[in-house]
C-alpha cells in the first residue's frame, strides 16, 4: 500500500538528512522545498520577504503534489520534506493524501534551537550538496524560529515524533 510522509521540523533539525536515509530504507520518492526554491526562485528573491516566500513555495506545492498523486496511485511510497512550517500547510496534504484513501504520517523531527543552531553553522561551511541548497543566516534562522509549529498528537496519529538531539 502507498505511503504518503510529510517530514516537519524546525530548521536544521535534519529533515533532509533524515528523508534522505528514510526514502533509502523504505524505497521512497523524496521531494524537498529547498531545491525547488533555490532552483526556480532564489535569483528572484531581493530581500526575506515571507510573504513573497510563501506564495513561490505554495506554487511548487502544487506542482509537487501533481506528480506525487501519480506515484501514490501505482502504490508507490512519497516523502515530502516541504517544510511544513504551520499545521494548515500539513493539513492541505493530509487532506490530499485522504482524497485518495491515504492516511499521511506526520514525522516530527525535534531537537533543541542551539543544536540546530550548530547544525546550519556546519551546512553552511561544508556545503554538502545532499543536503545544503543554501546559506541559511542568522537572521532566517531567528525569522523562521518563531512561525514552526509543533504538531499536535491528532497530527501524530499516523505518525511519529523523531528526537535528533543526541544523533
């Protein structure tokens, strides 16, 4: 049976890090925000504007989704590292995901600020293309720490909660 994933977490906890092992471990289709963004967008972008952001990122959503529909109907497995940020933007695909008889597994990674703190300071010097798409500043980090919401355990039904601090 498909599997539809929706990897959430505050930034630099290892969403990306812990997509990329799980998609290996179960044979999944990964699709990550950060690529997408850089690629289509980051040219365009003159200052951190998050509305601006937002909008750009709900486009690649729905493009992401369109093809995700399709892998999940040849019961294929999907993992989205997208960010998912507020639980409307969770609910927008675990709603999609239960059109198609799916129930999404909501994987909350969670790890305290100063170890992802620590975290991104390492990306953004090593610059490993697997997991680093671009520079995340102080100021994105410290803009970004207040908007991520914690999922809920109706959210977590499905899923589960991840604890990377010590990893």
């Amino acid at each position: 049976m498909a599997r539809l994933i929706l990897v959430c977490g505050p930034t630099g906890v290892g969403k990306t890090t812990y997509s990329i092992s799980l998609c290996k471990d179960i044979g999944a289709v990964k699709f990550s925000i950060d690529p997408w963004m850089q690629t289509l967008f980051s040219k365009d972008m003159t200052s951190l504007d998050y509305a601006w952001m937002i909008e750009r990122v709900n486009r690649c959503y729905d493009q992401i989704w369109e093809v995700s529909k399709q892998i999940l109907a040849l019961d294929g497995n999907v993992l989205l590292d997208l960010g998912f940020t507020t639980k409307s933007q969770r609910e927008i695909f675990v709603t999609k995901a239960q059109a198609l008889n799916i129930d999404a597994e909501v994987h909350y990674l969670d790890a305290p600020s100063d170890i992802r703190k620590t975290r991104v300071n390492k990306r953004n010097m090593e610059k490993d293309p697997a997991v680093y798409s671009f520079e995340v500043t102080d100021m994105m980090f410290n803009f970004m720490e207040p908007r991520f919401e914690v999922p809920d355990s109706e959210e977590l039904k499905h899923g589960l909660t991840v604890n990377v601090s010590s990893q």
